[in-house]
C-alpha cells in the first residue's frame, strides 16, 4: 500500500490538470520547491528565477486496477 500522504494527492493532481498519470514514486518530486526554500540558503530573489525539474517515470507497466486505485477512480 502507497501512503496517501502526498505522493496520491500530488499524482492526482496531476491526472486531473495534465492527463499524465506517472508512478507514485515519481510524485515525490514535487516536493523539492518546498524542501529547498526550507533550508533558508536562498532568499526569494533567488529563487524567484529557479527552475525545477521533475523527472517522472512513466509509470506504463503499472497494471490498470492499481492505477485506477492511485487515482481514485471506481
């Protein structure tokens, strides 16, 4: 069982606004903004002109069922 704690919301997210379904692992990604203005080593000018790259594995091999499950979807 995948913990529904961001990772489910976040790949969600991302079915319901792009149609890109990825494996949840990959989902872990979009956490990386957050962790790094957390550090406190970049004030917001810095960061202001960042670009965050997300490598997401496609997640084709996942069977169906789970996917449908990943999604919230019956």
């Amino acid at each position: 069982s995948i913990d529904d704690g961001k990772l489910l919301p976040y790949l969600r997210k991302l079915y319901d606004t792009e149609g890109i379904f990825i494996e949840p692992s990959s989902a872990a990604g979009f956490d990386g903004p957050a962790h790094v203005s957390a550090w406190g080593q970049y004030d917001e000018e810095t960061l202001k002109n960042a670009t965050h790259v997300l490598w997401a594995t496609g997640g084709r091999m996942v069977p169906e069922e789970e996917k449908k499950s990943f999604l919230g979807i019956e």
